[in-house]
C-alpha cells in the first residue's frame, strides 16, 4: 500500500508472478508471510492443528518438511484440512518431491545442491507441471555445489547467485518458470548482498530469509535488520522469519515487520511509549494484556497507548483509539484523534478491548456490505 507521504514509500521491484496454490507471489501480489511446521509431518493430526493455529496468527503459506515416504503419505490428509497452500519441503531425495506433489502439495521447496543430478531435477518438474505445483529454487550457504565451493572458495554472494541462476536455467530449459528462489544464509551481510545481487540479475519473485537466525529475541532482531533491509529496498515477494520458536511466532513478526513498513496491514498495530515516571498507569503490563487480549483482532487498528501527556495527545491524533495516562488515577480515551471520554485505571483494559473490538465488528460489517454491493453490481 501506498503511503500518501513521500518518505515513506516503497518502490517495489518488479518481478513476475506466480501462483502458489490460491496466493499469488510477485508481481504486484501482496508480500506473502511464511512458516514452517516442527510437529513430525507423519501426524497429521499434529501438524493440522499447528497450521490452524498459524492461520489464527495471519499465515499465508505453510512449509512441512516431508523426509520419509510415511510423511510424504500424511500430506493427503493435512492438505485436505487446512485452508492455506502447503509447501513440500524436500532434500535429498527427489522422490519425497514427487510424491508430494501427487499429495496435492501447492509448491516443492528443492535445495537442488542436495537434490541430485539434472535427470533427478527434471523428473521433479515433471510431476511439478502435472500436478499444479509450483516450485522454490532453495539456495543456502550451508549446502552450495562443490563446484562453486571450489571456485569460490567459500559461501559469497557470488556463489549464492550462480548456484540460483544455475538451477534457474534448468527450469527454464524444460519450458516450466512457475518457479521462486531464495539465497538464504546464517550471516545478514551475505544474505543481504546475495539477494541484493541476484535483484538485479533476474526478475523471478524471490523469498526472502535470514537462515538459522537464533532465538526467538536474537532471530527476531536479526531477521529484521536483514529482511528489513531488504523490504525496505523494495525486494522481497515472500518472506519466512526463521527462529527457533513456534511457527505461530515467525508469523506475528513477519507480520509486525511488514506492518511497520506499511506494506501490509493486519490486526492491531500498538503503539506504546517505553514508559518512565511520569507515567500514570503501569504501560508495560498494560501493553502486555492488550496485546494478548487483542491477538484475534484480524481488522487494522491502530492503538496508541502512552503514559502521560507529554506526547499521549499528539500520538492519539494519528490512531484509530487512543489512551493517555492522567492523574489521580483516571486516563483520558481518544477516538479518530479527537478527545472523547476517560476511564479509570481499573476498567482501563476491559474498555480498551471493548472498544477496538467494537471498532473491527465495524469494519467487518462494512467490508462485507460493499462486497454485498458490489457482487449486487456486477450481477446487474
């Protein structure tokens, strides 16, 4: 989305488009948000529920890792019951590719350095093309070719490139460019620079990623320097945060970065002072209970949440609902930036929660009245 100040936008580099399952990646596409299960793939059960609680946090695509012929067999299930494309994610063996692909998967995930010969590339585009499935050329520095290795000398940028494009020309030489690609590695600047690089090289949608980025603070901090770098360059038509948490958190970050961004807009946005002693409410613990009360929230709000007058009133002026903390106990409530009533310190977050979620009830009602319309519209 466009922001009407010039500073703040994005020009987005063009790419072409492809269809992963029902979401479109590249072109003028919406930048999809990306997990992984962690459940073992060959319970089903398992790993349904985990994808539905991803699709509570907002997920457009989930990745399953499918290393057995016992998981590859699980997929029939658990692409039937969940309602967000499903990527097979394959290595070492090109026949786990195939057979998921005939499981109904929506795109194979190959790190075609581990996957084998071209004869093994080409059986897997194949059952690619036959099956409906789009397919993500898996770069990473931990895995590159021997040959490039050896002519590199070590994972760069350069080499990250090479081995894409390389594997880029396979596709294209058997007609199929349904195709996305990731150069992904551990470190930010070679990360940063192998996508930066292969940008400019090609016009294939990338997914972008910092690989194996740490924990769920230390991989937060780092794949937002890293992915922020990029999305703010304009490159970048899928994205994963890849850390070692629930997949139902790399989605509310990826979401927060894109948020922040202003590409895309979801649930509701905080904002909160860091909080000192001039506050007259506890923010911190009060930011804490609304963002838990309000994670279901799926409309775009924005709530400012600040703890004293210094800039409370100026921060309520630019959010959809505002609280500033007063004195004595009792806070001052803004609407669309206009001061409307106040609250007690004891009633404060139940009537914030009331408030936004009356706010999303109306959105939701309008959304679906000018769908109405315009279905009305067209059938007229």
């Amino acid at each position: 989305m466009m922001s009407y100040r010039p500073y703040q936008q994005i020009l987005r580099r063009r790419s072409r488009q492809i269809r992963v399952g029902k979401v479109l990646v590249g072109g003028d596409a919406p930048i999809s948000v990306q997990t992984m299960t962690n459940t073992p793939t060959e319970d089903a059960k398992a790993t349904i529920d985990q994808i539905r609680r991803c699709e509570l946090a907002g997920v457009d695509i989930v990745r399953v890792s499918v290393p057995t012929e016992e998981s590859t067999a699980a997929l029939h299930e658990i692409v039937r019951e969940v309602n967000v494309p499903v990527v097979a994610d394959v290595h070492f063996h090109y026949r786990r590719a195939i057979e998921a692909a005939e499981a109904g998967a929506a795109c194979l995930r190959i790190n075609p350095g581990n996957i084998g010969s071209k004869e093994r590339v080409k059986e897997v585009v194949k059952a690619a093309r036959d099956h409906d499935c789009a397919i993500r050329i898996g770069v990473n520095a931990g895995s590159l070719e021997k040959h490039l290795l050896e002519k590199y000398g070590e994972p760069n940028p350069e080499a990250l490139v090479e081995s894409a494009l390389w594997h880029a020309a396979h596709l294209l030489d058997e007609g199929f460019d349904r195709f996305k690609i990731s150069v992904k590695a551990s470190d930010v600047f070679l990360a940063v620079a192998a996508y930066q690089q292969l940008a400019e090289q090609c016009d294939h949608p990338l997914h972008i990623g910092i690989t194996e980025a740490g924990g769920k603070r230390a991989g937060t901090v780092k794949s937002a320097i890293g992915l922020g770098s990029l999305l703010w360059a304009g490159i970048g038509d899928t994205l994963r945060v890849s850390l070692s948490a629930e997949p139902e958190e790399e989605v509310a970050v990826g979401w927060e970065m894109l948020k922040s961004l202003h590409l895309r807009h979801r649930g509701v946005k905080v904002i909160s002072c860091p909080s000192c002693a001039r506050q007259g409410f506890d923010v911190i613990r009060t930011v804490e209970k609304l963002e838990e009360r309000l994670a279901h929230i799926s409309e775009p709000i924005s709530l400012s949440i600040i703890g004293c007058v210094v800039n409370g009133p100026g921060e309520a002026l630019m959010t959809d609902i505002g609280l500033t903390g007063g004195g004595a106990g009792t806070h001052m409530v803004y609407g669309m930036g206009k001061q409307s009533h106040t609250v007690k310190t004891e009633e404060m977050v139940e009537h914030i929660v009331d408030l936004v979620e009356a706010k999303a009830a109306q959105m939701k009602a309008a959304k679906a009245a000018d769908a109405a319309a315009a279905a009305k519209q067209a059938a007229e």
